[in-house]
C-alpha cells in the first residue's frame, strides 16, 4: 500500500504497520527510554485522531514546540501547580514527538524540513527550562527587590546550565556534520556504531557511569520531574524553594561533567574514524 492510496481513516493494525515499523520500533539510541514503556503503545492513538484532519505532519511538529516551550512558561507558576503542570506538558510534546513522525510515514511526507523542525523543538525546549528555574527561584523569593546579586547570579547560572544543555546536545549533531563533511556515511543508530573499546579507561568508565545515567536528567521529561521532585521538597521543608535552588546547585557542576564526559567518549569511539 502506497502512500496515495491509503485510506483516509486507517485502523490501528493499519497505521502500525506503516507508522511504527520494527526499524523505528528498534531506535534505541534514539527513541526516549519510554517508548517500549507506554509511549509507542498510546501514541498511535493519538496519530490515529490526526492522520483523520487535515493537519500536515510539520503542523504536529509545530504543536510539539508549543508544548515543548510550554513546560518553561508552567514553571513560572508559584507552588506546587507550575511543576505539575511543566509534567504535564512535557508527556504532551513526548507524544507530539512520537506522532509527527507517524504522521509523515502514514502520508509519505518526510523532509529534512520536518527533521529540522524537530530539532528546533528539542533545543529550544531543553534550553529554555533552565533560566525558567532560575526566573521561578528568583520571583518566588523576590531577589529582585531583596537581593539583586542573589537574584543575578541565579539567572547566570540558569544560562549557564542552557548552555551547557544545548552544548550536549550539539556534540552528537557535530558527529553527523563532521562525518557529512569528511565523505562518510550516515552513522548507524546502534550501540555498536557508538562502542567505546571495554578494555580501555574510557570504556571501563562509561560501564561505571551506567549505574548512575545522569546524562538522562537533560531531557525535557527527566527536567521537569526533578523541578517537580524539588518542589515537594521545598514544600515539605517549609523553606520557598529550597529545593529548586538546590537542583540549580547540582545540576551546573553535573551537566559540565557530563559534557566532558560526552567529548572523551566521542573521541574514543569509532564515530569520527574512517
């Protein structure tokens, strides 16, 4: 069945057989760990509802920003609600994320268009959560009018950690661009293209760090669970947001290792090699 004769209100075996085929199903270093969880599994009946108007698959991806941006904008709201509510949001775009996709399958629409558009999702959303932590401790506190140092060095460091987000982020993009302008191949989506040798200090070291996947944390959904997580804290203390402060303390020194970490893995792996 071709794209032009497929029909305008598929069933579910239909839109799976096309829209989550076993290559996308199989996508581990690029589906979210959720996706054999649930995701996949409610997705396609989300697709199902778009596939039947008229919207096109770059206009799904468009409502994936918005709730993407929208897990920053429910921060800013005080108390426990602003965190449950970037929660909320951040499931949204996860399934937006999935569906666009499915979309562009079903209808045969797939374009670097939609895959940059993507990509504009994911970084604006991830780089935006943190000044939004940082503007959420400093209204919450009113630092602005108490004290302007406090409330300034919370907003550097909230860029810093966007910075550093979307700097993680943009290594693996740097991989593709490196390979594109060298003559090499796309890299394959497996394990074994990005394999670091066990035997070496690196390799041991990223067998260790499996234990504790901190690299995980910078996912929008990962984000927006620990603003969530230190909200209660902060709630159950009866200290204002003790607990955001503290997850902004973490999360700066964290992620530059991280990203340290990501380098001296990339160089080691067969990635960049001929």
């Amino acid at each position: 069945m071709t794209s032009s004769n497929r029909p305008a209100r598929p069933t579910l075996e239909q839109l799976r057989e096309v829209a989550q085929p076993p290559e996308v199903r199989s996508r581990k270093n690029a589906e979210h760990w959720t996706a054999e969880l649930y995701l996949r599994h409610i997705s396609i009946y989300l697709t199902s509802v778009l596939v039947r108007t008229g919207i096109s698959a770059n206009g799904v991806t468009g409502l994936m920003i918005l709730s993407g941006w929208a897990i920053s904008a429910a921060l800013l709201v005080p108390g426990i609600w602003g965190p449950l509510l970037a929660v909320f949001f951040s499931q949204l775009q996860l399934y937006f994320d999935c569906s666009d996709g499915e979309v562009a399958r079903w209808r045969g629409t797939q374009s670097p268009k939609g895959i940059f558009l993507d990509k504009i999702g994911h970084y604006t959303t991830e780089g935006l959560i943190p000044p939004a932590l940082a503007l959420r401790i400093i209204l919450d506190l009113g630092l602005l009018d108490t004290d302007p140092a406090s409330a300034y060095l919370h907003l550097f460091l909230g860029a810093v950690l966007a910075l550093l987000i979307v700097l993680n982020k943009a290594q693996n993009e740097m991989v593709h661009a490196s390979r594109a302008l060298a003559g090499l191949g796309k890299l394959p989506d497996t394990a074994e293209a990005k394999a670091v040798p066990t035997a070496s200090l690196v390799g041991r070291l990223r067998r260790v760090a499996r234990f504790l996947p901190f690299h995980r944390v910078l996912h929008s959904v990962e984000m927006s669970l620990l603003v969530l997580a230190a909200s209660i804290v902060s709630l159950v203390a009866g200290q204002a947001e003790l607990g955001e402060r503290w997850l902004l303390y973490i999360l700066v020194p964290g992620v530059m290792f991280v990203n340290l970490g990501h380098f001296v893995a990339i160089m080691a792996s067969p990635r960049l090699r001929k």
